[in-house]
C-alpha cells in the first residue's frame, strides 16, 4: 500500500515536471547535478565535467542520521511514511535548472526517482528506466562509474552530431 501511494506520489510529481528535453552538446554543459545512493568520488565527476561552472553532489544514505549531524547527507531516518524526503533537505537541490542531472544510484531507488523527478534538471540520465522520469537510460547495471560516465558522454555526442 505504501508503496503504490510513494509511486503514485513519484509519478503525479513527474507529470507536473514534464519539459522539453534537450540533449546537451558536452562541451556547453555548464551545471551538473550528481545524486548517489553511496559514497561518489566527486573528483572523478569533476574530470569529466571539467568545464562546468557548477557540479553539486546530492547523497542518499541507507542508515540512520547520526545524532548530531546536520549535513545535508539525506538518511533512511529522515523519509516520512510514504518514503519521501522532507522538503528542507532537497528543495535547494531539486529547484536547480542543472544542465544534466546524473543518477549513480547502484540500484532502482524509490527516494532517488522521487528526487530526480522532483528535479528542474533539462537532461536526467539514469542506469535503471522508471516511468517517465529519465530521458537517458544507459541500461547497464553492472557498470563501474567510470564507464557509465564515459558511455554517458559518448552518447550526448553522438546526439550532438
């Protein structure tokens, strides 16, 4: 049950959000959102992306929040009875018109979906397909970061040309 209300909640969120999807030309992709469901190394996104203005990094966590921690690090503990995060942990986040957002969750996450979908981003890669929420899917599971970062910008520039 709650879980068809959380998908529900994703997809009605998703709908609301529709936008015209561009598919960037690489070397003109000036703000990139990374979200992860684990530690991402930012430096390795950084190369890729060396000519962006602006990378910000957004981490879902499946543990309890530390007490005493107020990093913006989103946690299990933190999702209210449907399985969404609150507003104050990634309204910053989502309101951001990113160039292209870029999922490395290593599995189809519920609070991931729902961030992405939640998201202004004009471009939304993931590895996994859900609904309508992505506009790029590299459908390869399996894949170190690495590869899907390089998979992910050989395919923009096959769109580009």
């Amino acid at each position: 049950m709650r879980y068809k209300l959380r998908e529900n909640r994703i997809l009605k969120i998703a709908k609301r959000n529709e936008r015209q999807v561009v598919f960037p030309d690489v070397s003109k992709i000036l703000k990139v959102g990374v979200i992860a469901d684990g530690s991402l190394h930012s430096d390795l996104v950084n190369a890729y992306f060396d000519h962006a203005e602006e990378i910000e990094f957004l981490e879902v966590r499946n543990s309890v929040r530390p007490k005493g921690d107020d990093s913006q690090l989103i946690y299990v503990s933190d999702l209210n009875f449907l399985g969404i995060p609150p507003q104050r942990l990634i309204g910053a986040f989502v309101g951001k018109p990113f160039d292209i957002l870029v999922n490395f969750a290593s599995s189809s996450n519920d609070v991931i979906n729902f961030i992405c979908a939640s998201s202004q981003a004009r471009m939304k890669v993931s590895k996994y397909r859900w609904n309508d929420v992505y506009d790029l899917i590299i459908h390869q599971p399996e894949i170190d970061d690495v590869n899907y970062l390089k998979e992910i910008i050989r395919t923009l520039n096959n769109f580009s040309n």
